[in-house]
C-alpha cells in the first residue's frame, strides 16, 4: 500500500490498515521518529477501572436499605421526572 502526504501536510492511513488497528476517525496517534522510520501509537486512554477501584468509590457508610426503600426512591424520581415533563 502507498499514500501521499498532503499540500497541508497531512498522511492519510488506508481504511485496510486503520481497520486493521481498530483506529476510528478521531484516535490521538503519537509519532517517533525512529532510525527505521516512523512509529504511530495511538496515545494510551485513561487507566481502566479494576473492581476494587470501583469498590472505593461505591463504598456506603450507613445503615443498609431495605427494597422497599430503593423502590420508594425510584418511583419518587420516576414522579418527580413526569411531573417535570421528561417523559
């Protein structure tokens, strides 16, 4: 495969490759210059969560809540989203 740089300066990947990757329009790629050529790497996302990351953050300091409490909560929000027109 072959592609041409652009008058502005810009290379655009072949769809084969960039779906190869997984490489949707949008990704932050990173370049390096290397002795072989260049390297593109999509820039790393954010940590992925593990459980006990979640577990910190879910974490409740209360007395538990019965079911009927919970659903009381959510038809409360349920009326509450009606009457404001949401729905």
């Amino acid at each position: 495969m072959q592609t041409r740089i652009s008058t502005k300066g810009q290379v655009v990947l072949p769809k084969a490759i960039r779906d190869k990757r997984r490489w949707k329009a949008g990704t932050l790629l990173t370049v390096e210059d290397r002795p072989e050529g260049l390297l593109l790497k999509p820039v790393e996302k954010k940590k992925k969560l593990t459980i006990d990351d979640w577990a910190g953050i879910l974490n409740y300091k209360g007395p538990p809540h019965t079911v009927e409490e919970m659903n009381a909560a959510i038809e409360k929000e349920v009326r509450r989203r009606h009457a404001r027109g949401r729905y």
